[in-house]
C-alpha cells in the first residue's frame, strides 16, 4: 500500500515538472493552405453546382465549362488522328517496295529518297495529329475545375454563362480554403523559435480541445529587420474535429512541451 502512494506521488511530481517546463503561447487561426482556382482554358461556364462558403471535398466539382466545343475538337482531331495513321502506315509499305525495287536496279537511288522523304513526312505528320489530339483532350479535362483538397469556397466569382478568357483575365474564379488541416501563426523571437523547433510535443488548444500539433515552418527573415529584439513568423499544423466552425484570426494557444 504504501509503495502504491509512494508510485502515485512520484508520478504527480513528474506531471508538476513537465508543466513548469512546458511554455504557451498566444496564436491565431489561419489558413494552412489557401488555393486560387482558374480553369486553363477559355469558354463559357454551363455548370457551377457550389455557392460561396460551402463546405467542398476534394475531388468535388466546383465549374464545369460547356462541354461543346471541347467535344467538338476531341472528335475532330481524332479523326485526323486516324487518317494520318493510315498515311504512316501506307508510307512505310511504300518504303519497303521502293527498297525492293531498288535492289532489283528498278529505281534509281534518288527516287528510293524520295520515298524516304514521302515516309518521313508521313511519320511527322501522324507526330503532329496525336500531339493535336491529346491537347484536345487535356482541354477538355481542364475546363472541369476540382477541388484539389477538403475545404470552405471562399470567393467565388463566376455563375452560370460567365464567358472566360484566360488570356485577358487571369484572376482565380474561386478561393478555397483548406479545412482538414489548419495552422496557428505566431510571432516568436530568436530563442523560442529555435526552441520550438527542438520541442518533442506541441499541442493546439482551441475552442477547449487539445489538438496534437507538428512544426509546419519557421520564416528565415524576421518581420522586423531593424527592431531591437527580432521577431519570426511561426506555423503550427493541426487537424481540427469540426472545419465548418473555424474563424480565421481566432485566438489559440500553443503549447511547448
């Protein structure tokens, strides 16, 4: 009995020390990842199936351009596609007569090159169809904008019919704030950022939980160059429990153990 108090007391003793070890800090909630999304292409907007300050997961469509034209080119340069392979493939028949005929003093040495030149273009030729091909559909796939990550639509600028050139505007058509991962951001002087770095635990308390913490960054330059005490900027990752009540700018405390 008397070893057990002894344990449990002992115990206690080393739970008073960590805490007069451990520090706090004061932080505020901050996007840990913000994203501006555009599409790649232009064209004309058929589908916008989110509202500003919605809730999104990743993968989620956010803008759909119309299909139309994108479509259009798929099936068009496909069809190049196939008409210049039947063109390679027809030059390189050519190519194994003429080598035949050659041999049999049929055909003279320049006519054999220019079969040469004949299959070589042909073979270009079907180079340039598959490349026109394949950006027709890297088109398409770019004029669906995905959410790339779990997150808040921030600002959304287009709706259904907003015509989009991206030559002439090239501001993002939605924000989005990423939400399964946040950070806290402080301001720390030369000692207690290396220090934090060099922590074993960190922990975020927000809204009365305790978030097991990791170091996302600590800034190379401080915010203050010519103060007397300099300062750096800190980033504390976490994983909340509920995304949609986060407050961007919100006080937190991290605490250093």
């Amino acid at each position: 009995m008397l070893k057990l108090k002894l344990m449990s007391l002992f115990l206690l003793v080393l739970i008073s020390i960590g805490q007069l070890h451990a520090r706090s800090y004061q932080a505020q909630i901050d996007w840990q990842e913000k994203a501006g999304l555009s599409t790649t292409v232009s064209g004309k907007v058929s589908v916008v199936p989110v509202k500003r300050g919605a809730l999104v997961r990743k993968g989620q469509v956010l803008l759909r351009l119309d299909p139309l034209v994108f479509n259009a080119m798929i099936r068009k340069t496909r069809a190049l596609l196939r008409k210049a392979r039947v063109a390679r493939e027809e030059a390189d028949r050519e190519m194994k007569r003429g080598i035949e005929l050659k041999n049999r003093t049929l055909i003279s040495v320049h006519q054999l090159e220019l079969v040469k030149i004949a299959q070589a273009k042909a073979h270009a030729d079907f180079q340039i169809a598959l490349a026109a091909f394949r950006v027709a559909k890297n088109n398409k796939a770019n004029s669906v904008i995905r959410a790339p990550f779990t997150g808040l639509l921030l600002s959304l600028r287009a709706t259904t019919g907003t015509v989009i050139n991206v030559d002439a505007d090239t501001r993002p058509l939605l924000v989005l704030g990423r939400v399964d991962v946040l950070s806290a951001r402080l301001l720390l002087g030369i000692a207690d950022s290396r220090s934090i770095r060099g922590a074993q635990k960190l922990v975020v308390i927000w809204q009365g939980k305790r978030y097991k913490a990791s170091l996302a960054s600590i800034a190379v330059e401080p915010v203050n160059k010519t103060a007397a005490t300099l300062m750096y900027r800190v980033s504390i990752s976490f994983r909340p429990d509920k995304p949609v009540s986060i407050r961007i700018g919100e006080k937190v405390k991290v605490i250093v153990e």
